[in-house]
C-alpha cells in the first residue's frame, strides 16, 4: 500500500521530534559530563604528545598500538574527542531553544489584576476579613514600599489590586549560563583546531624562524611566518651569605620580532610574562649552555696538527677526508678525568660508535687504532634561552564565557523573582487577599510574606517586612 503525503510528513515530524527529544534530555547532558570527566582523567594519566620511544618503553607495543589506534596519545585533538564536545553544545542549543520562550513569557508577561482562578494556583494565599477593606488601602501601600518599592494599583468595578515584583531579570541566571558553557566549548574547539604548542632554544645573538611540535615519532618543524632574535640572555642568583652553591632568581632574554628583515617589535620576557605577537606567546620556560667545540686532528703518516670546530649537537665534515663527525655532548667531569666530549663518528656501511676524547689526556684516542687522533683542543660555552610557543585563537572566547558563567551563577543564585499581590474587595465586610510566588528562595520569601500578612492584619505600618 502506497504511503500518503500526509502519513510520510507525519511520520518526518515523529522521527524530528524524537531527536529533539533526546538532545534536550538532561540525562544526556549529564552523561556527556560524565564522559568528558572521565576522559580528561584518561588524559591527565597518559602523558600527551610524547615521543614515540617513550610510549614503548612504557607501555610496551600492544597496548602501544591499542593506545595509539585510539589517538589517546594526543586524545584532545583528536576527531572523537571534538564530536563529544559538539554534542555537548548541540545539547545545551537544544536544551536553550527549548526552555527559552518559557522564560521569556515569564520575564515579558504584565501581570496585574489578581483572579479567582490564580489564588487557586499561587503557592502562598492568605485572606484576611475586615468590615470596610477599602479604607486600609493607604497602609497596604506603606507596608509595600518597605519592601517592595515598584507596585502598581489597579482598580476594577469589584476591586483594587496591588501589585509589586522584583527580581524578574533572575529568571535570565539559567539561559546565561548555558550561553557561557557554549561561548566555552565554542573556544575549546577553536583552540583544539587551530592552536598549537610548541618550544625552541635560541643561541644568545641568534634568529630562529621556526618551532618545533612534539610528535609521536619526533618534533615536527613550523614556521612562524616571521623571525625571532635573542638579543641578550641573562641570569640573576640570589645571594645567600655561606652557601656555595647559586641559586637562580630569575632568568630572562630580550627578545626582537623581525619581518622581512626588519626590526617590529622588541621585548623583555620573563617567567610569568610573555611576548605576544600574531596571537603567538612566547613564554619564558628553560635555559641552558651550548657548546662550540674546537677538535683537534692528527693524521699518522703527517706531522701537522690540524684543528675545526664542530658545535655540540651538529655534525661536519672531517678535514682532509670523507668521514663526518658529530658531537653528542660537552662534559665538565667525564669519570673524575676532567673535562670531555662524547663523539661518533659517521662512516659509509659502519654502525656509528660514540666515544670520549678527553682534554687532559690528548692520547686517548689512539685506543681506537685509526688512521688518524682526535683530541679536544677547547669549547666556547653559549648560553641559549628555552621557550614555550603557544597559540590559541579560542583563548579569549573561553574568558568572555567565564565572565559570562560568572555573571549567570550571580544571577541564580543570589537573586530571586519574587510577585506580590494584594487584593481588596470595595464591597463591605469583604475580605483583603494576599497572594505571592517565588521561583527561588522559598524559605525567606515565605518569612517575608508571613510577616506581611501579619501586618496588614494588624493594621500597622511601624514593623516592616523583611526580605
């Protein structure tokens, strides 16, 4: 049987409603925070974005693999991880849409006169009988004023209504408050796409051009579309009277932005207190000493010594031959033999070794039986500044929906909607009605609304209401 236009839109209209209905579920907003808890304790125990050696060493290959299938080795980049915060938001729209024109009735609707129908539903009521209702309007007013300073009076042919509220804006606390969870996943999102964090080690004098990001299987070089010069690197040290060793106080780099060659911006940074540049920081984090090693060479068939320098970490070629040689590092105490520097040579189809060469024992390497001696001659120590290199286009986002989150919390938890009527009868021997609601703090609204029938049954104006 062919299904009809009207039975295929119905059958639409169900299906959307279903999924309206899920996505404004609060079990599903609570699920979502369970998850996205427990995720972030998955994360803050597996280190993130280490080197690939470091994940086998420690977790060995299968679960390595597991792990790593699963992208938890950078799990807040990763594609899954940004679905559930999306979801999250899509919720919270959902959840907004929703409830918002319930609240917007709530704070837009003018309400006045009080009716039969409302005393029945109002949750706090009080009837008072008096013989000639009218004449206790103007005490009425006077005890309304004390707490309640905007009412307003309407009059009907049966009866005056007085009525005051205050607070209406509370009932905004909630919607705010969804808005800067939004505005703070929002710039989660954008900080996950398209931020990055990242270091690099500046020689004193120097200029980099690009970072590096740590990466499973190594850093990964980015340019920075500009570059950056350490100018001066300095160390401070407190001075401790009777203490040998020195102990830093603060260390920091001047630091100059150049593009194309020319000099745009130029600061001091420190712990703490970063240069900011393209919505780049750079923050003071290490320091450290680099070595420029002088090598000596001595061939076995000549007399002459010949000497190169070879910075520590970098490899060059060997004078007067095809070898390379690289340095691995300085040490000022190689084995209580002084000073040395640790070696390897790289040679076609031979497995590089590293080996020492000691300053006080220029004979050391003739161990090895080469065709030629190394000797270290001397080292130039440079010092170079370590730095952290982040970006994250959604960190302002995320502060402006904390302030807004702050704001919102404020509003629903130290503010109230509170609405009082009073309605008296023109007829004699009627009775005054007292009626109010209150969507929060229902014990002191309800202190305060006793004490304000208790003083229009007495008449008196000396003891006001207190809320």
């Amino acid at each position: 049987m062919k299904e009809t236009k009207g039975e295929a839109k119905e059958k639409e209209s169900g299906f959307s409603s279903i999924i309206f209905d899920l996505f404004r579920s609060l079990k599903l907003t609570i699920a979502l925070l369970i998850l996205l808890a427990g995720l972030s304790i998955i994360g803050t125990i597996v280190t993130q974005n280490a080197t690939r050696p470091e994940y086998l060493q420690r977790y060995g290959t299968g679960l390595y693999e597991v792990l790593n299938f699963f992208n938890i080795f950078d799990m807040y980049h990763s594609w899954w991880f940004i679905v559930i915060l999306l979801l999250l938001v899509i919720n919270l729209v959902t959840c907004s849409v929703y409830r918002l024109p319930g609240v917007l009735r709530q704070i837009s609707r003018d309400s006045g006169e009080l009716e039969d129908r409302m005393v029945k539903t109002l949750p706090y009521v009080e009837k008072i009988q008096t013989s000639n209702p009218t004449n206790r309007e103007g005490s009425i007013q006077s005890f309304l004023k004390i707490s309640f300073k905007n009412w307003r009076r309407i009059e009907t042919e049966k009866a005056i209504t007085l009525f005051s509220e205050k607070g209406r804006f509370s009932r905004l606390g909630v919607p705010i408050t969804h808005l800067s969870i939004l505005i703070i996943l929002i710039g989660g999102i954008l900080g996950s796409l398209f931020g990055f964090k990242g270091h690099v080690e500046i020689l004193e004098g120097e200029t980099v051009d690009r970072i590096f990001l740590r990466a499973k299987d190594g850093e990964v070089p980015k340019p920075l579309g500009f570059s950056v010069r350490c100018d001066d690197f300095k160390i401070t040290f407190y001075d401790l009277p009777g203490r040998k060793e020195k102990v830093v106080k603060e260390y920091t780099s001047l630091l100059t932005i150049l593009e194309d060659g020319t000099e745009v911006l130029k600061r001091t940074v420190q712990v703490n207190h970063p240069l900011h540049y393209q919505g780049i920081a750079f923050y003071q984090a290490n320091y450290g000493t680099f070595h420029d090693v002088t090598l000596g060479i001595q061939w076995k068939n000549k007399k002459e010594k010949a000497t190169f320098k070879a910075p520590e970490g970098a490899t060059v070629a060997i004078p007067n031959s095809k070898d390379l040689i690289r340095v691995l590092q300085y040490a000022p105490q190689v084995h209580n033999f002084g000073e040395g520097v640790q070696v390897v040579l790289v040679r076609p189809n031979l497995e590089p070794r590293p080996f020492w060469l000691l300053k006080a024992h220029p004979k050391f390497d003739e161990q090895r039986k080469d065709e030629f001696v190394l000797t270290f001659e001397g080292d130039a120590p440079r010092e170079y500044t370590g730095l952290s290199v982040t970006k994250d286009p959604g960190v302002w986002i995320v502060w402006i929906g904390c302030g807004l989150m702050i704001l919102g919390l404020i509003v629903s938890f130290f503010f109230s909607h509170q609405r009082v009527w009073v309605r008296i009868q023109k007829s004699p021997g009627g009775e005054i009605v007292l009626a109010g609601s209150t969507n929060k703090n229902r014990v002191g609204f309800e202190k305060a609304f006793g004490e304000l029938a208790e003083e229009i049954r007495k008449g008196s104006p000396e003891f006001g209401v207190r809320n």
